[in-house]
C-alpha cells in the first residue's frame, strides 16, 4: 500500500502496526516544514496515547502552539513539525478544538489507544483527499481502509469491490465522481470539512465546517463601503499568501497570466525578498496560449520566470499516464496542462502556489455571467413553449447555423443545439445550473444497469433540491453548487493528483478559509459588475499590475482536444471505443457512443467532452 502511493511521498516512509488489533498506519514523506526525523511519521503523542498519519499543512500551527501555551499546558516540543503541532493540540484539547483552530489542507488518522478510535478527517475545502470504507465487497470480506488515492487500497489483498454503476453514470455527467461516491462500491470520499470516529464496524460522521452554514449565517449587509471592503479582502489575501509560503524548501507559483495568479503571484512578490519563481505553459496553438500573457505579467512583477512550450506530441504522452495518475475515471482535459506546468516547477521547487479558487469565490466563471441573463430572458415564456421553440432551432442542420454564422461565430450550429437541448428540459435556475455542467445530461442511455444502482448510494450536493430555498439569487446559486462540488471533485482533484505524481505540492491562497468566508459575505455587486465577474479583486491587482496587462476575454487552461481526435488520437480513440469492445465489457451501450464518434469524425458535431468521458473511463479500464 505504501508502494503504491510513494510518488505523494518519496523522501521517506514509515509505518506504526498493531498486530493484536489489526490495525497498521502507513506514511510516506514529502519532506516541506522539519526536514529532520522530528518531523517523521507515523508520529506518536508525547502521552503515547496517540498515533497519527498526516498529509498536508497547517499553515497557523506555530499560533495554536502559543494558544496551547496560553492554557496552561507546557508542552515540551521535540521539534517545529506542523504534525507534532496538530497531534499534540488533539491529544489535549481534543479533535473539535483542533481542527476548529487549524488553518490549512490535510487529510490526516489518528488512532486514540485509550478509547480504541480511529478519527479521520478531511480540510474544509477538500483540497487533500481522502477515500476510506470497506474492502472486499465481492466477496463479504470486512476490513475497513483508507487512504489518500485509491490505488493503495486497491493494494490491500482484500480489494474486490466492484465499479459502483451510480457513480459511473455522475462521473459522464459531470466529468468526475462527485463526493462522497468514489468509482468502487463500498469506497467514499469524505467531504470536505467532516471527521469520521471509527470503531470496531461502526462509523460516526461529524461536521466541524460548512459551507452551507456559511452562506446562512453571513451579512452582506456589512461591506456597504467598497473601499473598505477591497482593503480588507488585500489584507487576509496577503495574510493567506505569506502563511502558505512556510516551507523548509523551495517555493514557487504557477502564473497563466489571469487575475488569480496574477493576484497571488503579485502578493508573494510583494514580501519578498528575492524575485519568485513561476511557471507557465505555453503551446503551438494560439487559442490555446496563454504564455505571451503570463510572461508579461512576470516581467512587469519582475519574477524569476520560466515557460515551457509543448508540442501536441508531448502532450499526448501524458495520456498513458492518466488512469494511474487519478485513480478513478477523471475527464477534465486540462488535467493535461495541469500535469506538464507540475512537471516544469518542480525541477526548481517543491511547493508551488496557485490562483484556483477565485472564480468560484468571486463570480469568475462565465456561466454566472450570462447563464443568468439567459434564464430571465426565457424563464417567462411557458415550458411547452420553450420546447417548440427548441425544436425548431433543432431543424435547421448544424452546418447551416454555421453558415448563416460567417465566421462570425465559432462553431454557431453546435452552439445552437445545445441550447435548443435546454429550451426543451429546463425548468429552472437549478436545471439551467446541471444541464451547464452536464456532459451526457441522460446518462441512462448510456450505463448499462444504472437504474439497477440509484437507490443504493448517499446523496452528493449535486442532487436536485440539495441548496434549494438556501439562495435566491441565480448566479449565487451557481457558484454555491460549484462550491459544493466542481471545486474540490474537479479543480482540486485535477491539481492534487497531477502536481503529487511528480512529488510536488500544491497550495491554494484564496482557500484560507477566512478568505472563503469573508467573500461570501461580500454583496453581489462587489463580484459581478457591468457583465465582468472578480471586480473586487480587478482593484486589488490594478495596484501591482497594468490593467492593459490582465484584461483580456476569459480562457480556459485547456487543450485543442476536439481537432486531435479526429487528428493523432484517432486510432488510440478507435480502439477504444469500438462497438464490439464497448458491448463485451458490459458498462456502456454502443450505440450511442458509435453515433457521436461518426458526427465529431464528420466535423458535423463537436463532441470532445462527451467523447473524452468516454475514453478516459476506458483507458481507465484497461489499466485496472
């Protein structure tokens, strides 16, 4: 098991077994904060009552030892781990008490060997994963597990659980499996800002933060003067910024030149005092680089600044590496990308900050920009109605949409059929929301034996009604349920597992939780003003950083997938996709799947994502 995860660890390893209970904790090393064996785990509590496994940071550990220090309690540190820190403030104030103090990402289990429980808990945002259930489905074995990738629990010889068919239907939907489902039977995510209390085969699940009952309890009443507002937000950003630059090792930033790299990058280079190094990728095809953008960034900031171009060649053998690298099925195409800017970084560093996070907190994304208007301007008219309506855009061929376009439009006929698709299911803000982020919106059609599953799983946040009553305000809304889900299943997952697979970590500022609290407290027209989403934080970069340098129309971190597989991936995708294949493995109909390989081939459709979806799982597949 320790094997199987040594990329996410490779300095060091350790392990802490109770042969009489069963029970073995295992830790491999990424040595960041106490390079010495002080920092080694499995560490011990000074009480010996205590055993733990940790991963990730706790950026304020250094304050909770002084508020320790404030109780009373004289602890005799052996030395500065951030580990010793978190082990010792549960050993004497308990789990509640720690975590409620801790600012950072970690998954972490502590055994108590007074009580016989075994606590797992999982960071508020879901920035460190975290999988745990029971092993041996197929087969009725019991023996619980858990884990920061699946891979080391397939690892254990009781792993049989089969591929959960439910899970597989949300992952063609929405392109990962949302927590807390995972691809395997009996296996979940933890969610984000929970602890489970194992024993013997009973498992409490506790929540110790919510971001649920932080848009209930929050006053946007409270930030009325802009001014004051853009300040304070500078402040806990920069607060954030210097905390995650603790490390005992090298450090840099990922910068694509956008508002929140930029902003971060800004902030670190600010207190420093030597220029920081950051990272960009560059590639062949203009609509896809973003290079020429971040250089100019950099050199305006003045960082140690590196880019590294990459043909399609290169990209393409990473694809090999994706099934291992994810564990489960994982369609995001920007996990590509993701992996080769990890790759580049750490050949200096051995952390790297990133500017994730601020479209979700901040209104970035332009499905909160123009997925409202849309929804005003068509909500009135009667569902029968709309339908019609759909139908009759549906009868005028994609190509003649792309006609009447003149180049005017990319890919016009596209466009208008999917709309045409929402005019006829849409009912709501809620389902304009899930048929934006749906793939295979009836994915039914496609997993052989879906309704056979449904009942048999935990709801996730995606669920219909899962915010409902909870927000008014449609775009709110979005950014809520992207909160809840596309956040830590896709972005944090997608840079979790790239960055880790070659032994760097990855730290994301605006996830400090004070700053995700803050931001929901903020009025709607501090984040979303005249069409443009972020606008607070366009006025905190505009004092580091040109506005002429960063306002440009919003680009996705991604790849010319579409025109690659009708191109160089076309054979790997024909192989995997071929009908008599599809049907003998017995998840997918083939049918369907034929149809749209024929109409992307034709250039009559594109459909890369739904394709994408498909092969990823494949690949996945043939890799298990």
């Amino acid at each position: 098991m320790s094997k199987a995860i040594h990329h996410r660890g490779p300095d060091s390893s350790g392990f802490w077994l109770d042969e009489a209970l069963g029970l073995g904790l295992v830790h491999t090393r990424l040595s960041i904060v106490e390079l010495s064996e002080l920092g080694a785990q499995p560490m011990v509590s000074h009480c010996s009552n205590f055993v733990m496994v940790f991963n990730g940071e706790i950026y304020n550990h250094l304050d909770i030892r002084s508020e320790i220090q404030k109780k009373g309690m004289d602890v005799k540190w052996r030395g500065h781990s951030d580990t010793e820190t978190l082990l010792e403030a549960i050993s004497l104030c308990g789990i509640d008490w720690a975590l409620e103090q801790s600012i950072g990402m970690f998954a972490f289990a502590v055994w108590n060997k007074a009580t016989a429980k075994l606590v797992l808990a999982r960071d508020r945002m879901g920035e460190k994963p975290l999988y745990a259930g029971w092993l041996g489905q197929a087969s009725g074995a019991k023996v619980f597990g858990f884990a920061s990738e699946l891979k080391a629990l397939k690892a254990h010889s009781a792993f049989n659980n089969p591929v959960n068919r439910e899970a597989l239907g949300m992952y063609l939907r929405y392109l990962y499996v949302p927590t807390p489902l995972s691809i395997y039977e009996g296996i979940a995510k933890l969610e984000p800002g929970t602890y489970w209390v194992v024993q013997d085969e009973k498992i409490e699940k506790h929540v110790y933060w919510s971001m649920r009952e932080t848009v209930q309890k929050r006053d946007t009443s409270q930030h009325v003067d802009e001014g004051l507002a853009t300040l304070q937000l500078e402040s806990l950003l920069t607060d954030a910024v210097k905390k995650q630059q603790m490390s005992d090792v090298p450090i840099g930033a990922f910068l694509s030149g956008g508002i929140d790299s930029s902003t971060v990058v800004a902030l670190m280079q600010k207190s420093a005092s030597s220029k920081v190094k950051t990272y960009t990728i560059g590639f062949e095809d203009k609509a896809f680089n973003e290079a020429p953008f971040a250089k100019k960034v950099a050199e305006h900031l003045g960082t140690d600044h590196h880019e590294l171009y990459v043909s399609s060649q290169d990209a393409m053998n990473v694809m090999g590496l994706l099934p291992k690298m994810y564990d489960e099925p994982f369609a995001d195409s920007s996990q590509i990308p993701t992996y080769l800017v990890s790759q580049a970084a750490k050949r200096d560093v051995t952390v790297a900050l990133s500017g994730d996070a601020g479209d979700e907190l901040l209104g970035g994304y332009n499905r909160y920009l123009w997925g409202s208007r849309v929804w005003s301007k068509i909500s009135w008219l009667p569902f029968e109605l709309r339908k019609l309506l759909g139908h009759a855009v549906e009868t005028l061929p994609t190509q003649a949409w792309d006609a009447l376009a003149q180049g005017r439009i990319a890919r016009l006929g596209d466009k208008a059929h999917k709309m045409a698709q929402r005019l006829k299911s849409v009912h709501s803000h809620e389902d304009l929301y899930h048929s934006l982020v749906s793939e295979w919106d009836q994915p039914e059609r496609i997993v052989k034996n879906w309704q056979a599953f449904s009942s048999l799983h935990p709801l996730t946040s995606l669920e219909r009604g899962a915010n409902q009553g909870l927000i008014e305000d449609d775009r709110e809304f979005m950014m809520l349920m992207d909160m809840h889900s596309y956040l830590p299943d896709d972005i944090l997952c997608k840079v979790d597992r790239a960055a880790m697979a070659v032994s760097l970590e990855t730290r994301i500022p605006f996830l400090d939780h004070r700053v995700v609290e803050f931001a929901w407290n903020l009025p709607m027209h501090l984040k979303i003003r005249q069409g443009q989403g972020k606008w607070i934080l366009r006025q905190i970069l505009y004092k580091y950083v040109p506005k002429e340098l960063i306002e440009r129309p919003k680009a996705g971190f991604g790849i010319p997938l579409g025109s690659w597989l009708r191109g160089p991936l076309k054979e790997w995708a024909q192989s995997l996709i071929e009908p008599k294949r599809i049907e003998a493995e017995g998840y997918f109909y083939s049918a369907p799947i034929a149809k749209i390989w024929q109409e992307h081939l034709s250039g009559q459709r594109d459909w890369s994502g739904r394709l994408w979806t498909i092969l990823m799982f494949q690949a996945w597949l043939a890799d298990q």
